[in-house]
C-alpha cells in the first residue's frame, strides 16, 4: 500500500482505535522525559561527578522521530536541553547536565531520523518550544551516535548519502559538523569508514566499542582499545578522528536484586577496563592528560551507577520514556535511583475477540504479531467492556488478577493468574456477562518495549487518556538495514 493504514484518526475515542494499536500518554511521556533530566542532575550532584554527564536517549526502544524530537527539544523546569545551552547557562544553572543528542542501533534508525517527518502537530509543537527558531523538523541540526557496528558497499553507500545530507543541513543552520559518530572494534571498520569520509568529503568522528561481558562485538581489552586508537590517529587528517569509548553494559539491565545490579555495574569488569583504558590513553600520548575523553554507555536500569562510577559522560537510556514489564520486574529501591519512578506512557490496546467461562478466558487480537514475548510477557492494566466506551470496567488490583499468556500468532489469551483467582472468576465472569466482554477492550502493559514498538507502523498519541490528540509514524521500525 502507498499510504501506511493508521489504526485511529485525532479527535476519536482512544476505544475506537482499529486493534492492535500502540498507545503512548503523552502527559506520562513528557513525566518521564523531564524526570530523567531531574534525576541525572541530582545525581550529578550527589556524586560530585567532575565533568557535564550528558543524556542521549536511544532512538531504538521508539523508533519515532515526534518522540526524538520532544527528547531534544523539551526545556521542561528550565534544563539546558544542549551543550551551547548549557555553556550559556549561569553556574546557577538546575544541572550540569544537557540532551546531546540521541543514539541508533541501526542505520535505518538514522536514517528515519534525517529523511523522516514528524506530525503537524508535533510541528506546531516544535515550533512553539523553539520560539520559532525551528520551523519544522528539516530545520534540525541531529548528533546522531550509530552504536553498532556496520560493513558492506550499500550500508557505505547509505552512509555516504546520509553524512552528505547531514553536512549540508549543518552548514544551512550554521554548524560547523554533520553530527555523526560510529563505533567501531577494529581495523576494518576503521578503513571502510576513512573511505566513506573521503568520498563525503567530511571527518567521520568514531567510538571505540568496549565488550563488556555480552559476549558481542567490542575489543576484549583496554590495550586493545589504545593501539585501535593509535591506528585511527594513523589515518591522513580529514578522515576519521578517535573520538570516544563506546561501553553499553546490556546484560546488566535487567538483573532483578537491586544490589547485585550494583555489584555488576561498579565492581564489574567493564568499568574497570574503561578506566582502565582512559588511563592508558593518557599515558601512552593518544590524549592529553587534561582531556575529557567521551565515555557513553548505561541504561534505564543502571544509569544512576554509571553516573556514580565517575566515569561515564554520557548515558543512552531508552526505555524509560515508554517503560515495560520487563523493567518494571526490577527490584529497586526507594530512593532517586529507581528506575520504576518512570511512569508507563505506553501501553497496547487489544480487543477481546471471545470469552469463555469453563475453562476461564478472554481472548484478545494481541499475539505474537503485535507484542514481543521473548524476555517478559505483556501485562493486564485494565479490560474496558463493549458497551461503555472509555469507562474503566476492571483494573489489575480489583480482585481477580489475570495474566496474559501467548495464543500464537495472532492471539493473547488472559488467564487467571492462581488458583484462589481462578475460584473467583466464575462468579465475576457470570456477574459481567461474558457477552458484554466481546468486542471490549484488553490494555496491555508490553513485556519489552523495543521489539513490541518494531512490530507496529504507528502510535496513537493522547493527551487526555480518552481522545486520540495526534498520530505518530514509527520511521525506524523493520528488521534494521
């Protein structure tokens, strides 16, 4: 089809939105946004960190360039939201901190960043925020960091088509750079990028990627890490430039005890080889002893770690504007370092398809086509009944408790979670009447967010929780070229 079907219009009820739909609270996400920039300053603070530390949001758990957009440009409590800003700003300034940019995990993300289109209303939106310093989303001038690595003649290609289109949007809004950075793990990647600088005509900033215990790409060492970085100062000026360590601790996310979490990010090895390698950097001559080396990595469960570590300048937290199940599982504690704070500002709105009493089920349209199930499974926020549109009829904590479990492709079936829920249900489902529940609707907390978003073409935006305010394209979804 030429024109993507989008599951609902602005002005109807979110209930009325064609199902499967994604659905993001556009109050909870612009919550989590600014609270993320609160609790990095507090944190900077709190740990007397000696340099700026820098939120650069991951474009990868949305997908969505109205979302990027509101993560760049949102001054929400007065925060600098970039370096010139922050540079300006008196030392008086609610944080040391600022929105550099955002991150990419694939060049098809970057790309839907550069060559994509937001909403008119996120248009409008942009423009008031700006003052009118930016009339529209081609007026942007990105700092895109693509953490992955990448090889092949059409990605280069790709590559050289984009740092084109970026220099030359740069130097419109009077930049002096495209913006763009890589990470790299070896000689190879280092030489086909000096060639696509070359053929761009522009210098190709790169990031050395740390493995940090994934198993994954990344040099295993920290003198690995210097001599790949001698070997980039090494290429003719004009190329490529050694510009930082790339060091995303993944697996450490999601360990459930908080204090082992702890363990793993500030006594793990990792860290250790960051430091280790800055060390090495310096001593060796490959940097001066008084440079700041940029160090980005972290996530939404262990940001406020690599912030206490001392040596991170930069964080690439993503889910937190969304939120999931996955991370919602984390045990934390009560305090600023709390991941769960983040509020849950998106959410799948499915329709219960069929219901049956014996044994206790509702069927909904959500399956494995339109949630991801391989690290958590979605969870039941609420069920909205047929025949009272927008008013809640069941909430988790109500009694029953169900759990949604996979039916497949195209299905998610809600069960009772335990046995004292499944003696309740009888009686409930025989009170509601099974057949006000067909056609109702089942809302959804998705169990990863990332591969859950991949799945859908767009998100149905609201304001107020009951009518659908705007409509967003998910540019970057697909299987990531």
């Amino acid at each position: 089809m030429a024109d993507r079907y989008a599951p609902a219009k602005i002005g109807e009820p979110i209930t009325d939105a064609d199902t499967p739909a994604l659905v993001v609270d556009v109050a909870k996400l612009m919550h989590n946004i600014r609270l993320m920039r609160e609790m990095v300053a507090e944190l900077h603070k709190q740990h007397h960190v000696p340099h700026h530390i820098a939120i650069r949001p991951h474009y990868k758990t949305h997908k969505c360039l109205d979302i990027a957009l509101r993560q760049l440009f949102d001054r929400g409590a007065g925060y600098p939201h970039n370096s010139a800003e922050l540079a300006a700003s008196p030392s008086s300034a609610p944080a040391a901190t600022f929105t550099s940019g955002v991150c990419c995990a694939k060049l098809a993300e970057c790309e839907s960043i550069v060559y994509g289109r937001c909403s008119d209303g996120t248009r409008s939106w942009l423009r008031s925020v700006t003052s009118g310093s930016v009339q529209d989303e081609a007026d942007v001038h990105w700092d895109i960091l693509l953490t992955n690595e990448i090889m092949g003649k059409k990605k280069m290609a790709r590559l050289a088509r984009l740092l084109a289109v970026m220099q030359e949007r740069a130097r419109r809004v009077g930049k002096a750079a495209h913006g763009f950075k890589i990470a790299v793990d070896c000689r190879a990647h280092v030489d086909q990028l000096a060639d696509v600088a070359r053929t761009a005509g522009v210098v190709l900033p790169l990031y050395i990627e740390l493995q940090n215990g994934g198993g994954r790409c990344g040099v295993d060492s920290a003198g690995e890490l210097v001599e790949l970085a001698k070997y980039i100062k090494a290429h003719p000026a004009g190329t490529v430039t050694f510009s930082g360590i790339h060091a995303y601790q993944g697996r450490n996310q999601h360990i459930r005890n908080h204090a082992d979490r702890v363990r793993a990010v500030l006594e793990g090895d990792a860290t250790k080889m960051v430091r280790e390698a800055l060390g090495l950097l310096k001593s060796q001559g490959v940097v001066a002893h008084t440079d700041v080396v940029p160090v980005s990595g972290a996530g939404t469960g262990t940001f406020p770690l690599e912030i206490a570590s001392g040596v991170f300048t930069e964080i690439q937290p993503g889910s937190y504007a969304v939120m999931d199940a996955d991370y919602l599982a984390n045990a934390n504690p009560s305090d600023i370092i709390s991941s769960s704070r983040f509020a849950t500002s998106l959410t799948v709105l499915s329709t219960i398809t069929s219901t049956h009493a014996s044994p206790a089920r509702l069927i909904c349209d959500a399956g494995l086509k339109a949630v991801s199930v391989e690290t958590y499974l979605p969870t039941l926020v609420s069920i909205l009944p047929a025949t009272a549109k927008g008013a809640q009829f069941w909430r988790n904590g109500d009694g029953v408790t169900w759990k949604y479990v996979s039916g497949g492709d195209e299905h998610g079936v809600l069960v009772p979670k335990n046995r004292a829920d499944e003696e309740q249900v009888g009686p409930w489902l025989r009170a509601v009447s099974l057949e006000n529940l067909v056609g109702g609707k089942a809302v959804l907390v998705a169990g990863h967010c990332d591969p859950t978003i991949n799945m859908h073409e767009h998100i149905v935006a609201t304001e107020d929780g009951v009518v659908v305010s705007d409509v967003w394209n998910i540019g970057g979804r697909g299987v990531g070229f």
